[in-house]
C-alpha cells in the first residue's frame, strides 16, 4: 500500500509538471522590471488574511492538489518543497499572489506553483493561509548540509550579524526563535534545508526577485555558500515545540 501511494504520488507530481504553465524570457523580463509584488500592507488587506477561513482552508488543500506535495497539515512530502505548517499567513497569501501575479518565475515548482494559483481567489488564498498558519511550526529536522563552518559561528551570525557587511542578524526580522514576524516576514525554524538553500540561492543570483526592497537579495549576495548551508542546517534543527508562544505574540 506504500508503494502504491509513492507511485501515485509521484505521478501527480509528473502530470501537475507536465501541465504548468512554461515561462518565456519575455515573462521573465517583464517580472524583473516591474514592481517586486502587487501587495500593500495597508489595514484592510491585513484583515482580509486575518479574517480567512482555515475549515474552507483545509478543503482548498485537498481539492486545489495542495497535499500533494505540502502534506495534509503542511508538512512537505520532499526536501524541495516547503514546509508550511505554522508559516505566517500573511506570508504564505504573499507568495500565493506574487505566483498568480507572475512575479515568481524562479523556479520549475514556481512555475508549477503559478499554474495552481492562477486556480485560487484571493479568497482561497487567504483561506489556505490560515489553515497553515493553524498547525505548530515543524519539528527539528536533522539536516546535515556540507559546511566547513562550526555551529557557533553561523550562530553568530544568526543572531548578532556581521556590521563589516552591513548583515543584519536574521533574528531580527525572523522572531527571536524563528517563528516569523509582522507583515510577512516568514517562519524559518523547522523548514526543509535543501528548500532554504535553494531559496538563499535564487535570491543571491537574482533569480528570484519577489523581496521588497530588494532585502533578501542584498543580503543573499554578502553570504557565502557556507553560510547559506550552515544557515539552512541551523534553521532546519530549530526545535519548533520551544517556539509557540513566541510565535503567537506575533499575531
């Protein structure tokens, strides 16, 4: 019966592949010259995602093919793709919306991601934000990216920064435990580290380009591979059980 769920899985994964919508350079180069997103934070939109419903949130999740790869309660399927559980909502209706708007156009998932949300109103969007943002963060993940940095350092770095690169300490931005924050700074404690990699990557070459103000692309640029590794290792084993109450002195 396992067996038989990993072929069915992967199968979906091939025709969802096989049906996305192929991005040309055109597209690419329009995205890359306007706007980074079409969202403002303003009250009213801060209440339309707040005032989402996480019971249609869990349909969605199901009907619109989400679980395939996100899991049932947002727990990824693979080490490509995100965790959600526990992720700020605003956050995740950000990303949903910079999808559907073609503003991320990094990727083939976020190409496979643009053709699902082209699917999803605004509605929806806000409904599934809330039905992950629900669940606790992860739990610690034992990832092991190769790094010739020691956990102290990258730590250091984490919560303290590096002023000689003008490197703000991630912290920060990310809650003291890496249970995101306001507006829509996303959670990292818990994520997937090959999913973290990828994104720090996309952002230090350019490729992804969806960050206000250009923040997580400056910052990807100071950092060398190692960091990046490291950073993902640190985040993927923070323990998201110590993490709760920080995360809902946030909303």
């Amino acid at each position: 019966m396992i067996f038989l769920a990993k072929i069915k899985y992967h199968l979906s994964v091939l025709i969802l592949m096989a049906t996305t919508v192929t991005t040309s350079f055109a597209d690419e180069k329009k995205a890359l010259f306007s706007p980074s997103t079409n969202i403002a934070w303003d009250a009213e939109q801060i209440n339309f995602v707040k005032a989402g419903s996480a019971s249609n949130g869990e349909k969605l999740n199901k009907d619109k093919m989400c679980s395939l790869c996100h899991g049932e309660q947002g727990l990824s399927k693979g080490r490509n793709w995100p965790n959600l559980a526990g992720q700020t909502a605003n956050y995740t209706f950000k990303q949903l919306l910079d999808y559907k708007d073609h503003k991320r156009l990094d990727s083939t998932p976020a190409a496979m991601m643009t053709t699902l949300a082209k699917r999803l109103s605004t509605q929806d969007m806000a409904d599934l934000a809330q039905y992950y943002a629900g669940f606790p963060l992860p739990q610690s993940l034992q990832e092991n990216l190769n790094t010739a940095l020691k956990t102290q350092n990258i730590e250091n770095l984490i919560k303290q920064g590096d002023g000689s690169r003008m490197l703000v300490p991630c912290l920060a931005c990310h809650g003291s435990k890496g249970q995101g924050a306001i507006t829509d700074t996303p959670a990292l404690a818990g994520q997937q580290a090959i999913y973290f990699r990828q994104t720090m990557n996309e952002f230090k070459s350019g490729k992804r380009h969806n960050d206000v103000y250009s923040r997580m692309r400056i910052i990807a640029k100071s950092l060398t591979q190692d960091e990046i590794n490291a950073m993902a290792n640190y985040f993927a084993q923070m323990n998201a059980t110590e993490n709760s109450s920080d995360k809902t002195a946030t909303k």
